[in-house]
C-alpha cells in the first residue's frame, strides 16, 4: 500500500467535527456508549487515508470471498467495517420484511446482498448490507441499496452511492427510523416513501426490526399484509 501508514478508527459512538484530523494513538469514545451497549456490539470501523483505487482493489483480493470486513472508498479513504451481531440482525430482518413484502405483492424483487459496487473512474465503492434489483434485467449498479446505521461515524454513504448511480437507498438508524433517498439529477433528495416500491409502508416495516425473533416478525408482517384494507388501517 506504498508504505503509508494505517490510521486509527473513528472513535465507536463518536460523530468527528468536520475536518477532525485523528492522532496516531488509538482512541475509543466509551464513556459516550449507552451503558447498555458494550464495545462487542458496536460496529468496528478502521479508516485508511490517502489510499488509491488501486489499494482498494487490491484490499478487496486480499479479503477474498469472505463477508468481513466490508469495504467502502471514496476519493482516496477506505473504510473497513466489521458489523456487530446487532447490526446485521436488523439487516437481516429488514430484507427479510422487504422480501415478505415482494412476496405477498407479486412483486419482482431480486437481491444480491452485499454486492461491491465500484467505479474506478468515479473514485468510489460500496458494499451495502442488502441490495435489490426490480424486475430481471442484468444491471450494473442495483435499483436499490440498504444501509444500517447501528453505529455511527462511517464515510457519507449517499456520496458514495450518488456517483455509482443507484436509484435509491434506504437508510435506518436507531434515530430517525428508515430514511427513503431517491436520485435526482446526482443528487439526493430525502422523499417520504418509496418510488420504486411505493406500496411498501417503512414505518411498519421500521416497527418490526427491533426483535429477537425474526421469523415472528416476518409472520407478523404477512398476516398484516393479507388483512384486508381496513383492518391494515386500524393497526397503524
């Protein structure tokens, strides 16, 4: 990696000023974790900077076929992020409920998880934690991308996703719930709901990612979605 020196992670639970240049120590923000929250289930992140394209892929070779660390870059950072067990539970529910839904809908839905998505010419890459494409033509980017934030302090993830010309994407952190983002002229525009899917309600969906069950969920979110009209509405 031409001999440049790995630099610390963002302190987990820690939103960095803009422009914080970090010390070489490492440091860990603990006394701003919820005391609930022990470091074993918070996100891992490691930032590499001034790092090429080049190293990227060469990072992406090295890991192989494996599913951690996954791996961002944008314009010469990489960020590698080893998600808690927290995190890719509520992934895994999320998909799973947007999967249900497409189901019960005869919708054409098909996903491709954390797909690399790169651009070597647009100086970015991504690997979301779940992705869909409508319908079944072969595309180069998917229709749809997915991110959790379970912890925060990663790299801006709609930058990244703006230049690699995805359609739209869902973000959901504990905070403001899923978030719908739509693209507009390069851009980003946060819309109240889905245009891909627009028949989906993500605040349901939202209700129901915080479980220790995900198989109830997901019976939870069928029975729902085969009751008829009016009853939907009486559970809102």
């Amino acid at each position: 990696m031409h001999g440049q020196a790995l630099r610390p992670a963002i302190p987990v639970g820690f939103d960095p000023p803009a422009g914080c240049d970090y010390p070489m120590e490492t440091m860990v923000a603990a006394s701003s974790l919820p005391p609930e929250l022990d470091e074993e289930r918070l996100d891992q992140r490691v930032f590499l900077f001034g790092k090429t394209f080049r190293d990227y892929e060469t990072l992406l070779a090295i890991r192989g076929d494996r599913g951690a660390p996954r791996m961002y870059f944008l314009e010469g950072t990489i960020e590698l992020m080893s998600p808690s067990i927290d995190h890719e539970g509520i992934k895994k529910t999320f998909a799973r409920l947007v999967e249900a839904f497409a189901e019960e809908r005869h919708l054409t839905l098909n996903g491709f998880g954390s797909w690399t998505l790169k651009r070597r010419a647009k100086q970015r890459g991504a690997e979301p934690d779940e992705c869909y494409i409508l319908g079944t033509a072969r595309k180069k980017v998917p229709d749809l991308a997915i991110e959790v934030e379970w912890t925060r302090g990663g790299l801006d993830k709609l930058e990244i996703y703006r230049k690699l010309g995805v359609a739209e994407v869902w973000l959901w952190s504990a905070r403001r719930g899923i978030e719908v983002h739509a693209l507009r002229d390069e851009r980003y525009v946060k819309i109240p709901r889905s245009e891909l899917i627009p028949e989906i309600d993500l605040s349901v969906v939202a209700k129901l990612l915080f479980t220790d069950d995900q198989t109830e969920a997901v019976r939870t979110y069928r029975k729902r979605l085969r009751a008829p009209a009016r009853a939907r509405g009486r559970k809102r």
